[in-house]
C-alpha cells in the first residue's frame, strides 16, 4: 500500500523575510516620496499665487500712484492771479481756499518799486541755496511781475512763484499802511506727492513750503499784509 506524502510545511527562510521587509520598506519609502512630492506641489502652488497675489498688490499699487501723480501741475498765473494748491500736493498759496495751505501776502517797503522788489526777491531767493534756479521772469506792463523758480524739496523738486504786484495797499486807515510798497503774492509746492502703501496718504513735508517762504521774507525783512505793525 502506497501512502501519499504530504507536502512539506511552508518554511519562510530568512532572505524571504529580508526581501519581504526590504519590499515593505521600498512601499512606504515610495509612500513617504509620494506625499512629500505632493506636498512640495502644493507648497509652490501656495507660494506662486502669494507671489502672484503680492505682484498684483504692487502693480496696483504703482498703477494708482501713477494715475494720482498723472493729474497735471498747471504754473503760471490764472486771471492774473496766483494760482490755488494743487490737490494732495505738500502747498501754501496766497490764493488757498484750504485753511491749513493759505499764507498771508506780503508787502514790500514803499520806497521799492514793484521791479526793485521783483529784484530783491530774486537776490533772496538764490541765497537760500537748495539749488534755487530761476525758471520764468515775467513782465506784465501795467501790472506787476511773475518770477517762477525750482528747489530741492523734501520729497524732491519743489516750485516758487512770486506775483509782485504794482498795487500798494495803502487805503485802509490802519496803522503802518503809509510804509506798504508793492503787494507780494506767492505759492510754494512740490512738484511730486508721495504716498504711504497700501492707503495712499500723502506723505508730509512737514511744513517745508511755509518754512522756506517764511525764510525768504524774514531775509528781506519785509511785513506780512495784515500784520505791518507787528
């Protein structure tokens, strides 16, 4: 009688193990690169769009500041008259409707005329310096005169305008009205605005225009108009 031979048990040798082990290894290690690399995808996603995000905000930001500094800086008089601040622009004017903006005109002695006092307030004006240039000298025949010059400015370059007018403010009856020569108007700006990202606040010169004008006519020791005994 012949008897059949079971098959031998399943033995797991020790290399099968190490290779079943190095197997297992080798899946995790492609799991672990799987979600590494997804990770990775994720985080240069994240970060293209932060930095597409961020170069957006800038070119708004530059877009804005150009549309805010395209609005033109008119020079010169209008009706004869000096000109108001133009908006947002560091400005004091003799013709500001803004509280904070408006100066007083001057006069000048009496014994001047209006071209000796447009002389005079050249002489004061180079002498400040800052690079003072003398831009535009204008006769206006029964009138009075315009002067027009260019400075260093806090912020950058900075515009000076003077009406020196024939009229002399004598007719009041206040004391000290009898020494008025020639009435002195003026404006003092900068020609750029420069503004504080991302709320676009101008940013201030902190008094620069007043400062510089009021140097000027403490230079020439002249009276502001209101103000002739003082």
């Amino acid at each position: 009688m012949s008897h059949a031979h079971a098959p031998p048990p399943t033995t797991t040798t020790t290399t099968q193990r190490t290779e079943t082990t190095r197997a297992a290894r080798r899946r995790r290690a492609l799991c672990v690169a799987g979600a590494s690399r997804r990770a990775f995808i994720t985080t240069t996603l994240v970060g293209v769009a932060v930095r597409d995000a961020v170069d957006a905000d800038a070119d708004a930001a530059v877009n804005a500041r150009t549309t805010m500094d395209a609005i033109d800086v008119e020079f010169g008089l209008a009706n004869n008259r000096i000109r108001a601040c133009p908006r947002e622009h560091n400005c004091v004017s003799t013709s500001a409707r803004a509280a904070e903006q408006y100066a007083s005109a001057w006069t000048a002695p009496s014994y001047l005329s209006a071209k000796d006092a447009s002389e005079a307030l050249i002489d004061a004006a180079l002498d400040l310096g800052e690079d003072v240039r003398l831009i535009e000298r204008q006769v206006i025949e029964g009138f009075g005169i315009y002067l027009r010059f260019a400075c260093a400015g806090a912020l950058g370059e900075d515009c000076v305008e003077f009406l020196v007018k024939q009229d002399v403010v004598n007719d009041r009856a206040w004391a000290g009205d009898e020494e008025n020569g020639p009435l002195v108007l003026f404006r003092s700006f900068a020609l750029d605005v420069k503004y504080v990202y991302p709320f676009m606040t101008p940013v201030s010169d902190l008094g620069a225009q007043g400062k510089r004008m009021e140097k000027i006519r403490a230079a020439l020791g002249w009276k502001t108009l209101g103000c002739e005994v003082c």
